[in-house]
C-alpha cells in the first residue's frame, strides 16, 4: 500500500491493529439491506447471437455511498440510468477509480453459474488499497453482486460462448480540485449480456511488442484495476491497430527488455516442456484467469514458472519453431497469439494457428464455467446457491 495513503488507510491499519481479524473499522462496517426498486419499463433482450462485448445493459444497477465517519451505507438496487455528477467530482480529473469485471454463466441445466466471485470481491479491494479507497467488506461485494445479477436473472444468455459481465466500479466522488484522497465514494455495479471479446473469439490474435510505449511500472500502479491503466494504454493500442495489429505487447517500463501483459490481458507462453508467466512484480495484474491457468497447468503435472521473460527469448523460440503463446483474461478467456511484431518484424507462432495446450486451457475453464467439465477447486458456484 503507498505511503501516501489517506487517513482513511492510516485508522485502517491503527484499528487493525488492536482488531486483527478485520480491515474495517466497527463505525464504518455498518451496511443495512439491501433496497430493491424494480424498473417499470424492463427492457427488450438482445438475441444471444447477436451480442458483442459491453453494449448491453440490464434493467438494474447496484448502488452503495460511502462517507468518513459513516462508512459504506444505502446499498440499494434501481433502475439502471445515468447518475449525476458535480463537475468539481475529483474522480473526473484525478481517476480515483477502481473497477473489476467478472462474469456469470447459463448452465446446461439453465442454472445459473458465477465465477470466482469471492476472489474478484477481494481483488476489488485490492486495487482499491493502491488508489487509497476504503475496503468494502467483500462478502458484501458478493451479496451486491448475487443480488443484481438474481434481480436481473433473465439477461442471462445461454447460447455457448456468451454470458453476463458484471462490472464493479468504485468511483471518487468528493468535490474540490486539490489532490487528495477523496473522502466520499459511490460503488455500483452493472451488468450485462455479452458474447466474444475479441471479433476474432478464440481464433488467433496478432500483437505488437512496443519498445515505444509502456502501460506500467514497479511501484506505479500497474497491479490494481484501475482507470488510469487502461487509459494508458489507448494511444500504444491504437498505434498498433494501424499497424495491423490487434493489440499491443506490453514490455516493462524500465528496461523495455522483459515481458508485461498483452492488452487488457496476462500473457503466457510454452517454450519446450515450460509454461512461462511474469512474476507478480507490482506491475501485472494478479489476474483471476491467470490464477485459474496456472492452477489447472500445476495440477496436469506441467513445468509451470512465474519468472521474468525476456523479449529477445520469445523471438528466439518464436524462430526455432518452439513457441507457443496466449493471453490470459476474465473477458476473452484465452486468447491465443498467431503472430507477434517487434522492430519492424513479423514473427507466426506455432504456424500461425491455436496450440494444444492453448484450446486444452479454453475448453477446461470453459466447461467448469458452463458445468460441462468438473470443478475440482469449486470455482463456480450456483446462484441462490
Ligand atoms: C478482462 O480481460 O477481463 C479485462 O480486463 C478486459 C476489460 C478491461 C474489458
């Protein structure tokens, strides 16, 4: 957590200390029920086939203020519809903001399946650490998130391929211009029906790796879910889309030299008989898909490491034919990589199509999300359930 952390932090870790079995203050724990509206005009469903990424949303929306002093209060659930915002609200200039995104599944049985959802409450907190926002206890993060999705029930998909994403966020909303720790905050999640993230689904994608521009660095904030991440890597992206590229290859932001994320994503690559991921060093994101990879890879018995990768190593194996690559996120899943750039060079992995362990990966995580495979670690879990 940096220094620089507000006194909410700071009465955070003095309370912690006398209370070691919490995080949040007695005075700022107090969340009463929640409060349903329901809307009186539900909306049209989109037909499954026709949905892409994050244009949909559902008839509700989650919402809960927080105040110093009174701590999260009012969590209700309203019609989904724009909120005001004074346009002093230091989230707009300073992007005091944290999000999180996970996803629900339609069953085979027509249940309903949500992934890892405690694990995405506590990596909410997480992030929330980095930017200074105040922990919302994360059983209440999931009852926020069990209860909207059971209100919005119905925008659950079920053709293969599609799901609802649930989108957390977390916004600063004091008004003054000095910068500072806010001290007010609205957290609300939406939802939506959503199918593949990328147009090319699980067909492979082409990166760029950027010795130009960086998305992070050690020390930055880099491992939380935060705005200013994302908005970071717009302008790389987008010069790499002109190149004809579908995302960029993120390197670290002080030598250039060692591999990053790929997009929005954690990447991984098979070298031989090792499955390679960089560490969790302070700049990549401890990504849930990641975690749910490594952990299904270290169960089949794989040489699995979390250690730096130097760029000049993948483009050798890339060369000799030894490469294969994919990148790792809540959104797309799995996302394998066909084809990698570098000064000027084009490089085609694995002959420019999926690798077995590739699709392996996709179809396991797929089948327990869907409840077509087993679930050994009980990472879904049934709504109502
Ligand atoms: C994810 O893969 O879940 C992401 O973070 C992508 C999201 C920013 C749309």
């Amino acid at each position: 957590m940096p220094d620089a952390c507000n006194r909410h932090w700071r009465s955070l870790l003095w309370y912690r200390s006398l209370r070691p079995e919490t995080f949040i203050p007695e005075n700022e724990r107090h969340v009463t029920q929640i409060t349903i509206t329901r809307t009186a005009t539900p909306g049209q469903l989109p037909a499954d086939e026709t949905l892409a990424f994050g244009k949909v949303f559902s008839d509700h929306m989650f919402l809960m203020n927080y105040e110093e002093g009174k701590g999260w209060h009012n969590p209700r659930i309203e019609p989904y519809g724009p909120f005001s915002l004074d346009p002093a609200t230091c989230v707009l200039p300073y992007g005091q903001a944290i999000f999180d995104g996970l996803k629900a599944f339609r069953g085979v049985a027509g249940q309903i399946r949500l992934f890892r959802v405690g694990d995405h409450a506590r990596r909410l907190n997480k992030s929330g650490h980095y930017l200074c926002i105040p922990e919302i206890d994360p059983a209440i993060v999931e009852e926020s998130i069990r209860t909207l999705v059971q209100v919005d029930q119905r925008w659950v998909p079920s053709l293969p391929g599609t799901s609802l994403y649930i989108r957390p966020t977390v916004i600063a909303t004091e008004t003054f211009l000095g910068v500072h720790p806010s001290h007010s905050y609205l957290y609300y999640v939406i939802v939506g029906p959503v199918g593949a993230y990328y147009k090319e689904g699980m067909n492979p994608v082409s990166i760029l790796a950027s010795d130009q521009y960086v998305r992070a660095v050690k020390g930055g904030l880099g491992a939380a879910k935060t705005a200013g991440n994302y908005a970071a890597s717009l302008f790389g992206a987008e010069e790499a889309q002109k190149a004809g590229y579908t995302q960029v290859l993120w390197l670290d932001g002080v030598e250039h030299k060692y591999l990053d994320e790929v997009g929005t994503m954690n990447i991984m690559l098979k070298i031989g008989d090792e499955v390679i991921t960089p560490p969790l060093n302070g700049a990549i994101l401890a990504g849930i898909t990641r975690d749910s990879v490594l952990t299904l890879l270290r169960d089949w018995g794989l040489r699995v490491s979390e250690r730096p990768i130097a760029i000049d190593d993948v483009l050798a194996a890339a060369r000799a034919g030894t490469l294969e690559m994919w990148g790792t996120g809540t959104a797309a899943v799995i996302s394998p990589v066909g084809e990698l750039g570098y000064k000027g060079e084009r490089y085609i992995i694995n002959g420019g199509r999926t690798g077995a362990l590739t699709q392996k990966l996709y179809d396991t995580i797929v089948g327990i999300q869907y409840g077509t495979a087993p679930d050994p670690h009980g990472w879904a879990s049934l709504l109502g359930g």
